[in-house]
C-alpha cells in the first residue's frame, strides 16, 4: 500500500506551516501545498480554518486544524521515526515546550515582530507599531531567551532525540531571523549553540533556502516561484488576492 500524498495549507513563511513541513520531511512523507498566507485566504478556505489560521492538513476526507494537532496525528499515523519520547514524562514537556514555543514566541517574535513587518505593513498598508516591535526584541524576547538558556542541552536535543519540542521551537526563531534578530552568543551560548544544530538539519537548511528566496517577494507571486524551485505547489488554491484578517485579531 502507498503512502498518503497529504495536501497542506498554509504559507512557508509561517512557523507553524514550517513545524509541520519538518515533520513531513523527518518522516519521509509526500505531500502538496497551497501556499497561501491566511490573511489571503478565501471562503472555501474559512471553511476549513474557521479561525482563518494556518496550517490546514487534509487527508482524504478528513481535515485536520492546528500545527499541534496536525504533528500529532503524523506521529499516530506514521510511528517512525518518531518525534515523541517514548517516556511519558519526556513525553509531556516536549508538548509543554511545544506549546510555550505556539504560545508565547508566538506572541512575541510573530504578532509583535514579524507581522508588524511583513503583513501590517506590505498586505494591510497599516502602521507598524514601532513601540511594540522594539519592546518585542529589546524586553520581551529577551526575556524568553533567558527563560530557554537553562532549558538547552551543552550538546545534542533538548530531551536526547530530536522531538516535536526542537521543531517548534526552532520554527520560531527562523521567523526571528527574518526580522533580523540574532541571538546573542554571548548572552545566551547554549541557545545559540543549539540553533546552529538546529537549522544545520537538512529539512531546515531545505526550507531556510525556500524561504530566503520568497521573503521578499509579494504573497500572489510566491506560488510561481516555488514552482520554478521545484516545490510541489497545487495548481488550484484556496487563495485570493483580497486581504482581510483572521477571527483572533494580532495587534
């Protein structure tokens, strides 16, 4: 029996979308992508993501919501190799560090960072809110860092084996870096440390080429240049070129 072709929604450029896609590659899984940004997102689209969030996995008949959800329903399916520790301790504070990255950086380096500017400012022609980003990388993120610093390991994974805990952590800070916020060596060796390992892993060097290629350029233009790199873009998308905000407003 062949493996699935699971279908992905969502953009490369979204560090939840990026959690999955590493998760697709560790395993060895096929899959096609719509690339669109949520906030480009048409009606069909809002109805598979009532939230008008990304990333969407479709499988069949089903349709999955939510990186987390979708990383853990990989796992269940596909065994090996897996992203889970076995013990059910290890078990648990990879989903707790999964969901302080989802959570936390995700308030962080993505409401406050990245979208004040990328989106507010490109898509919805809005103000970046100046104060907010410099607070974000000046105090807050910061702040994070310091909090990670003891969690991270001399050598190696945060828990042994590279777990969904690595990925999603590591997704965030690739956003970090497209903002231009470098980790301080210096400050915080272990994190640095780690993120070169991180990012050194062949599913995350693949995707940094992918997104250093798309970043700057406009959302409806992406798919075609992912095309001509040899991604496998769906021909129809869920997409549209009119912008409008998602369900849960960012600032």
């Amino acid at each position: 029996m062949s493996e699935p072709v699971y279908h992905v929604v969502g953009s490369y450029l979204s560090p939840y979308v990026r959690k999955v896609l590493v998760c697709l590659g560790h395993k060895g899984l096929r899959y096609a992508i719509d690339p669109i940004a949520p906030f480009l997102g048409g009606d069909e689209f809002e109805k598979l993501s009532p939230l008008r969030r990304v990333p969407v996995l479709v499988d069949g008949a089903r349709v999955i919501n939510d990186s987390s959800v979708i990383c853990q329903y990989l796992e269940d399916r596909h065994l090996t190799p897996s992203l889970y520790p076995a013990d059910i301790g290890q078990r648990a504070q990879a989903r707790w560090l999964e969901e302080y990255a989802d959570a936390r950086l995700g308030e962080v380096i993505i409401a406050r960072m990245f979208y004040q500017r990328g989106p507010k400012r490109f898509l919805f022609k809005e103000e970046v809110d100046a104060a907010s980003f410099n607070r974000a990388r000046d105090v807050e993120l910061p702040g994070c860092l310091d909090w990670l610093e003891p969690q991270m390991p001399q050598e190696g994974y945060l828990l042994g084996a590279l777990s969904i805990a690595d990925i999603a952590i590591a997704s965030f800070f690739r956003n970090a870096a497209l903002v231009r916020f470098e980790v301080d060596a210096a400050r915080w060796p272990r994190t640095a440390a780690w993120l070169q390992r991180m990012f050194a892993l062949p599913e995350f060097a693949r995707l940094a080429r992918i997104e250093d290629t798309i970043a700057r350029v406009p959302l409806p233009e992406q798919a075609q240049v992912l095309r001509a790199l040899g991604e496998p873009v769906t021909e129809a998308t869920l997409g549209t070129t009119t912008a409008r905000k998602g369900v849960m407003r960012l600032d």
